[in-house]
C-alpha cells in the first residue's frame, strides 16, 4: 500500500522517533530533529513526534479543552497555513501547545514564515511573552486603558493597598489568554493581568502543584476583592459571581440556579440548602462526565466547584456549615482520584489529605472513611502497602461506627490490596472473607452519600479478589475471578471494565498464555487512549513490559503496532 513501504517518509518517520525514544530522547528533541531532516513545519513535526494522526489530535484536543469541537480538516488548515489552509489563533496555539504536553509552547508552534504574518503584538507575544509596550495582545482597547481610565487605575490600585506600577502582562500565556476570555469589564482587566504577571513573577514554579495553585488562587481572590470595593458593590459582585459561577457551574445548571449560586457569592447570608443542593449537583455531574470522557475533561470544573465552596464557608450559616465542608470535602477528593488518575501522585496526596481534614471537621464519619480508603489506594499504588495498611485500617474503624455495610466491605476490599501487595497472605485472605460478608448483609439498593459515590458491588469484590491472588502469584485464580468479574460488571462502566482487562491479562502472562493477554493488553490500551487515563496507560505498559520474552512473537507484535497507533507506547 502507498505510504508503507520500507523507504517511505512514514516508515522513515516512524524509525526515527523510535530510535530518539530509545535514546531518551524528549518529544521536544523528536520533533526538532524531524523538522531538520524532513523537513516539516513546527506544528506537524511536534504531531509526527508524537506519532499521533490528524484525527488522534482532534481527539485528544477535544477531550481536554471542553467545549472544543476542532475537527481533522481543521487540524490540517492550520498545519498548512501560511502556505495554504487559514491562520492559527493565539488561543488555538496555546491550547494546542497543552495538548501536545511534554513542555510544548505556543512559540514552539510556529516559525519565521508564522511569525512573518502574525500582527506586530501577536508576534511580540508569541516571541517574549509580553505585549508591546506593555499592552495589546491583539484587543488593544481592551488591555490599554485611554488617559480616565488609566487614572481611574491608579487610583484603585492605591486604594487596594498595591504599588502604582506599569501594567505587567504575565509571561504564561495560558493566563493571558485566560483573562481575554473572560470579558470582563475594561478596568478590571489590566489591574488583573497585572495581578497575574506579579503572581507569574513571584513565585516562579507555584503554578506546577495544588498547593501552590491554592496559594495563587487565594491571593487573587484577595486582589479581587480589594478591587470590587471600589466599585458599585453590585456592579462588581455581578462581574465576579459571573466568572465563578461560569467556571464552575455553567456547564451543568441552568441560569436561574447559576444566579442563586453566584447571589451566594455576593451575599454570603443567602446561602441555603437549595444553593448547596446545585453545588452538590456539580460534583455529580462531574463523575458522569469523567465516566464518559476521561479525568481531562472535568479536573477544572471540579478544582472551581472546590474554590467556589471555599468561598463560601467564612460566611456560611452555622447549620448549613457542616453540609458545606462535606461538599468542600467531596471536591478535594475528587480533585484527589482525578490527579491519581492522570498519575499525578503528589497532587492527589494533597488533594486526599484536604478531603480528610474538610470530612472530619464535618463529623462526617463515612466521607472520612472513604478518603481514607483513597488514600490506602494511592499508598499501595506507589508501591508503600504497609501505608496502605495504616489507612485502610483506620477507615474500617470509622466505616464500623455506621450501618452502612457497602462501606465496610469496601475498606477490607483496600485492606486486602495492601495485604495482597505486602505479600500477607493470610491476612489478605482473611479481609476479603470480611469484606464478602460485610457485601452480603447490605441492601441491595445502593444508598448514595450527597457528594460521593461508589458503586461498590458484587462484581468489584470479584474483581479485588483476582487482584490480590495476581500480587500472590496464583495465576489461575486470578484469571478464574477476573473472568468473573467481568460478566457481571456494567458495560457502561468502560473504566473498570478496562483495568480489569489489564489485570486478567497479567494472569495470563504468569500463565504463560501470550496472546490472549496480548489481546487483552490491545482492548484495554484503547480505551485508555480514548479516555487520557494515565495511570491505565502505565498498567498497560507494565503489561507489555511482561511479555518482553515473547517480544518476537506474532501477537506482541501485533500488540506493539497496536498501542502505537494509539500512542500508548
């Protein structure tokens, strides 16, 4: 077939990248290196260094940034341009320089023959990260405020406590970008780009971890503040509670609750169980998205609907407040399982232990439980199973003070993991035989908590169970539970079902039996890619990482092309 044969540029291509990966080298260094020797353009030699098609870009670009509908022939428009196809915006670039990943930036996107047709402030900005003369950015009006405006400015800098100071356009330009986007009103926005530039310029790397995104966050609420102060009072919560609320809310409730939710900001009294009722609305719809469309596509609504019910809590009425931290809570957990899903383990450390000190001041015994278990997860995950032990012990004793047995027999489930990975037999055994028990005395109805779910079940104890004897070396069993286990999990629930692929293949391997767990490897690498499910792509590679003795084989052959034209390897 044309574009296959040993000579031909994709074969070449595809050569290429191998040989760099193997050396070590970045996708960043790939893509250089391609450009040079083929050539190609910056775009699509960051594409082929990736080894992604048009429609795998359009995907990946989709699933991240929410809302996005960018198509193949698009992407090629853009790859074109300027020798064909239409121009790239600003915003396509900074976007797609967060798809691609791996340290990209927008000026990494584009050359001389771009930059030669970019508008004098776009081009400054994509080469410096400033704006001419410290404003521009394309919406001239916008950032650089006419000679009343620029007093007004000063005067409200100086009234908010803040050194008068030319305006300062922060070097990121997904803030940039960010601030155009929310339209606010033309006063505001220099003061905080400003703000934003300060906050870039000060605490260099804060922005790389949750808790130095908690830092900026708070401070730019303060900033915000300061500045609503001086303003209309109505005026500016109007402006502010749109924001929040957009961010938050507005992808899932409708404008009269977006309104009560952001009255709730402006007047803290007004907050009541309706309000927290769409607030816990939010973090339901957030696990249906996440179930359809991967832990990308709803880790920023989540962290905002954890902002927004910080926001709320100084002033929260005293009988409404433990149900607020629940929430608050619930947030941070799911921040949690959303950072340990896309492999970032700090992050979900941070997030888990927030979630555990929200629940505890809420005195809600089975939140606290269940970050517990989380978190026993995450330990045993990194390879610390006694941790895992500490944790799922203790959240068994907070799960034995309440009725509900779901819950107990899903912390033995934990302790069980830990066992199993501790290599304690016995007492791996032993919390699986607690946790059935605890199964079969719940209802058959699941009775679900305001701001977290787990459908724990019959058909995830099973699967535990072939998990724990896969870590004891019991090939047989393993596989026999896994097999079970997959029959009676929902279809629907395309997660589990994939990492339970993957465990069911890793049984096989111990039993020798390749290709059924190199097909198995291939189903699970699929949707792990469909859904940017990082920690399911790495057990994926672990997988393929056991059949490396039958590497010359026929089906891990044909698994390798497999995970490539999925980009899983």
């Amino acid at each position: 077939m044309p574009g296959k044969t040993e000579n031909s540029p994709k074969v070449q291509r595809d050569q290429l990248r191998d040989r760099m990966r193997g050396l070590g080298c970045t996708v960043a260094q790939i893509a250089a290196e391609m450009s040079r020797r083929f050539p190609l353009r910056p775009r699509l030699a960051w594409r082929y260094a990736l080894g992604w098609s048009q429609w795998k870009l359009a995907q990946q670009y989709n699933t991240l940034h929410v809302g996005a509908k960018l198509s193949e022939s698009r992407v090629s428009e853009f790859e074109a341009w300027p020798h064909g196809g239409r121009p790239p915006t600003l915003r396509y670039l900074v976007r797609l320089a967060a798809t691609y990943g791996h340290g990209c930036t927008a000026a990494q996107l584009v050359d001389a023959d771009d930059l030669e047709r970019f508008n004098p402030a776009d081009r400054c900005l994509l080469t410096t990260g400033h704006s001419p003369d410290a404003g521009g950015i394309g919406a001239p009006d916008l950032l650089v405020p006419t000679t009343a405006a620029r007093r007004k400015t000063q005067v409200t800098m100086l009234a908010a406590g803040q050194p008068e100071s030319a305006l300062v356009v922060p070097a990121d330009p997904a803030m940039w970008t960010t601030t155009l986007t929310l339209q606010l009103p033309g006063d505001l926005a220099p003061l905080l780009m400003t703000c934003l530039g300060s906050l870039a310029g000060s605490d260099g790397d804060a922005l790389s971890t949750p808790g130095g995104w908690d830092r900026v966050y708070h401070r730019l609420v303060q900033f915000l503040t300061s500045w609503a102060h001086t303003m209309k009072r109505r005026v500016a919560l109007r402006a502010l509670g749109w924001a929040t609320t957009a961010a938050s809310v507005g992808h899932f409730l409708d404008p009269d609750e977006q309104a009560r939710v952001a009255a709730g900001l402006g007047n803290p009294g007004r907050v009541d169980s309706q309000t927290l009722e769409h607030l816990e609305a939010v973090l339901w719809s957030c696990r249906m998205q996440e179930a359809a469309l991967g832990p990308h596509a709803v880790l920023d609504t989540v962290l905002a609907q954890r902002n927004l019910a910080r926001e709320l809590l100084p002033d929260c009425p005293a009988e409404l407040r433990p149900r607020l931290l629940s929430v608050l809570s619930g947030a941070s957990r799911h921040a949690g399982w959303l950072a340990f899903d896309l492999n970032d383990f700090s992050g979900a450390g941070y997030y888990y232990e927030d979630a555990r000190a929200q629940a505890h001041e809420a005195q809600d015994i089975k939140l606290g439980a269940f970050v517990l278990c989380e978190m026993s997860y995450l330990a045993t995950w990194q390879g610390q199973p006694r941790i895992g032990i500490d944790h799922a012990v203790a959240a068994g004793q907070w799960a034995n003070r309440t009725d509900d047995m779901r819950l107990r027999a899903s912390c033995a489930d934990l302790a069980a993991r830990a066992y199993a990975a501790d290599g304690q037999r016995d007492a791996c055994l032993a919390a699986l035989d607690a946790s059935h028990t605890a199964l079969a005395a719940a209802p058959a109805q699941i009775i679900p908590h305001p701001v977290h779910k787990y459908n724990y079940d019959e058909a995830i104890h099973i699967g535990t169970r072939g998990i724990c004897h896969l870590k004891l070396h019991d090939p047989q069993r393993a596989a026999d539970y896994a097999q079970q286990s997959l029959t009676t999990l929902d279809p629907s629930h395309v997660r589990n079902v994939a990492f339970t692929n993957v465990y069911l293949g890793m049984a096989y391997v111990q039993a020798d039996e390749v290709d059924e767990a190199a097909r198995l490897f291939g189903d699970a690498g699929e949707i792990a890619a469909q859904n940017n499910l990082a920690r399911l792509i790495g057990l994926v590679q672990q997988g393929r990482a056991d059949l490396q003795p039958w590497k010359d084989s026929v089906a891990v052959r044909a698994l390798d092309d497999r995970l490539a034209s999925y980009s899983v390897v």
